[in-house]
C-alpha cells in the first residue's frame, strides 16, 4: 500500500507515446488467448471485436478455449478503415438503401489474415457469413474442423463489394434462410459447432457419435431422474437395464422422429454422394 489515492478507473493514464499515437494492432486483440502452436484456430474479421468469444467462452468450448485447444483471433476491420474516421463502408453504387463495406478496405484485412494461412484452402477455409450462402450443416462443421483454422468475414450494413467474393473465391456460408444484422452470431454458432467436433473439446466423445445429424438421423428422446414427474414415467425399456433392447428402442425412435419431423433427411440427396 502506498499514501498515493487510487485514481479513478476513468481517469486517463498517460502512456507516453502510446497515449496519442494509436497502433495499428492493439496488443490485447493479438495475445487474448493462448497461443499454442498447432491449435485449430479462428480468425474473425469483424467491426464488433468486442462481441468474442461471447457465448464461446463459456462451458466446454471456453474451457477448451483457455486450455489452448482451440483458439481466437479477432481482426478489428475498423483499423484497416480509411482517414482519420477509418471509414469502411460507403453507399451502393447504383443507389438504395444502407452502406456497402468497401473492397479496399476488406482486402487489406483479408490479406492480413490469411497472411501465413496455408495455401490450400481445405487446410484453412475462408468464409463470408451470409445469408446468400450455402446453409452451413454437419458436414461443414466436420469438413472444417478437419483443417488448421478457418478465417470467417462478418459482414454488416448491407452486405460486402462482391468483387470480394470472386477476387478470394470465399465461400459464402449462411446459418439459415432469416437474416441477421451482422455475421457474428452466425460465426459463433458455426465455431461452436465446429469446435466441438475437435478432439478433447468434449469430455465424452461417444456423445459426439450418438448425437443428431451425425448419423443421418435426429436423436432420440433423452430421460434423467427422477423416474416418474407429473405423472409421466420414464419409457419402461430405458429402466430395463438390457442394453439391447435400449439400443433397439433408441433406434426406432430416432427413425420415427426424423420421418415425422424432418423427412428430408431419410430422402437420398446428391448431399450424401460427397
Ligand atoms: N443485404 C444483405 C443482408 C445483409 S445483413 C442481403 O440481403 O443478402 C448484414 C450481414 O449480416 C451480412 O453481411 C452477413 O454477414 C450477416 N448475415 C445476415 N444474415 C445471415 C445469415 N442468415 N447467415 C449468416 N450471416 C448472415
């Protein structure tokens, strides 16, 4: 302890030149979490920065998360912005309604990204989040938790300069047919999905292989204690202890339940020739 008073937690510090000249890439957006070397990685290009990990920090990805078994890089598209307001976006070309993010602007921060990513992209996808894009699935998840990282492009306003898209080949990934205010939930959802799928993320990776869609099929209904609430039991098989017959039940139930609720997924697709 020291006779010196605390300051205030808004009063400004001096940091020297820190202080009044901002650097291009705040240190604690490059060192938020730990930097293993091999770690499956996201990087996210995004104007909300803030908004990460948000809900991925919490429970088994934000323990896997701290653990370095996966990692986050955020990219602050405001500090690739142009002038001293760092504009990014600017109106459509043609007129309408909203501001389009501009292509110079999100050139720099994508070849800042991809910057030492491998070349291949199976190895380290690129991605815009976007409600035109293919509805992102299982497969996805598990195709991109098979490469090294992914980099995802959150969009806002209305959208990005499509020459973008066809200059990088990115592909366009939407997390379903509704459409959001920015790219950030739907990465998040798509990093959740993914991560999981990573090994050791999960505690126990059985509920991995038994889950829905992993097999073509939703799950079938889950019980726990207590055995008998509000006058409903526990389905009889279940309590029977003879793991056959359970796994017969589970079976069937899976199958009835992904006929009557989705029976788009027991139709064979050119999906499933991949
Ligand atoms: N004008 C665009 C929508 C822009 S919404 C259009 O009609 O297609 C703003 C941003 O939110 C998009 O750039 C995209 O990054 C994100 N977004 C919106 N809906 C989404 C969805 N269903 N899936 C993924 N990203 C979405």
């Amino acid at each position: 302890m020291t006779d010196q008073p605390a300051p205030a937690p808004d009063t400004p510090k001096s940091h020297g030149r820190l202080a009044v000249r901002p650097t291009l890439r705040p240190r604690e957006l490059m060192t938020n979490t730990p930097d293993l070397a091999g770690a499956w990685t996201a990087k996210i290009i995004t104007l909300f920065p803030e908004a990460f990990p948000g809900v991925l920090g919490e429970s088994l990805t934000g323990k896997a998360l701290q653990e370095g078994k996966w990692r986050l890089e955020k990219i602050h598209l405001r500090e690739f912005g142009i002038g001293k307001h760092r504009n990014v976006d600017d109106t459509p070309a043609g007129g309408g309604a909203g501001m389009v993010l501009r292509p110079d602007v999100m050139g720099n921060a994508i070849d800042f990204a991809m910057d030492g990513t491998p070349p291949n992209r199976d190895d380290w996808p690129l991605v815009y989040l976007s409600p035109r894009g293919k509805r992102f699935d299982q497969a996805t998840a598990r195709r991109w938790s098979n490469a090294q990282g992914v980099t995802m492009i959150c969009g806002r306003f209305e959208g990005l300069d499509d020459r973008v898209l066809y200059h990088y080949g990115i592909e366009e990934v939407s997390l379903g047919d509704f459409v959001l205010t920015g790219g950030e939930i739907a990465a998040q959802a798509m990093i959740d999905a993914t991560v999981r799928l990573l090994p050791d993320v999960l505690g126990n990776a059985q509920s991995i292989e038994e889950e829905s869609h992993s097999h073509g099929l939703l799950e079938h209904p889950q019980f726990t204690k207590p055995a008998e609430w509000r006058g409903l039991p526990i389905p009889e098989v279940l309590m029977s202890g003879h793991h056959g017959k359970i796994a017969e039940w589970r079976q069937k139930m899976a199958e009835k339940i992904t006929r009557e609720r989705r029976p788009d997924m027991l139709k064979p697709s050119s999906d499933d020739q991949r």
